[in-house]
C-alpha cells in the first residue's frame, strides 16, 4: 500500500493542498477531509491543488477534483491544479475535462498567478 498525504498551507492569500501518493478510492476521503477542514477554516480567494506528487489518480480521486471545483465555484473561490501530468493529464485531456480546470505547471506558478 502506497502512503497518501495531503497538507493545506496559506501562502500569502492563496490556500495550497499538496497531495502526494495515490488519490483513489482508499484515499479520496483523506483528501476531502482535509479540503473540507481547510475551506472550513478560510475562504481563500484562491486554491491551488498540487498534484505534481500524485502516483495515481482513479475515477474517485477524479470525482473530489470535480466536487472541489463545484464547491470552490459555489463559494466564489477560484480553484487551480498544478503540476498535473502522466495518467492524470491523459485523463483530463480525454474526458474533456481539461478546459474546466485552470492548470499551472507548478505550484510556484500558481501561486504568483493568483
């Protein structure tokens, strides 16, 4: 079993959730969880997801991407991904959802975008 993190950090105004490891249905409620904690204690005008540890991403770590994105849109809160790439970037290219999502190369990018 691959060990899953996430941390959510403030950067300036911008909240940063850094996954790392395997996002998939093991691990999918960890992420939530922590998202959910880090929303909860601010509404940053910007998030940005740091995806550029991910191993993996399934169908379910797919499903909290999109839920993140409804929820930041229902909050006014602009979301971002960074450092997408491998599976997770074919995926999003073939499901059509890559024009949904602002996507950085990087974090640092992201950040000084915001």
């Amino acid at each position: 079993m691959t060990l899953f993190t996430v941390s959510a950090n403030m950067l300036g105004t911008t909240l940063v959730v850094r996954a790392c490891g395997e996002l998939d249905y093991r691990n999918a409620p960890v992420f939530r969880s922590e998202l959910t904690r880090a929303w909860e204690a601010t509404t940053p005008p910007t998030v940005v997801i740091d995806l550029a540890g991910l191993t993996f991403c399934d169908s379910t770590g797919m499903a909290e991407l999109i839920l993140g994105l409804q929820r930041s849109r229902a909050l006014g809160t602009r979301l971002v991904l960074a450092g997408v790439h491998g599976t997770l970037e074919r995926i999003l290219a073939i499901t059509g959802l890559r024009s949904a999502f602002e996507v950085f190369d990087s974090a640092e990018e992201a950040v000084q975008g915001a």
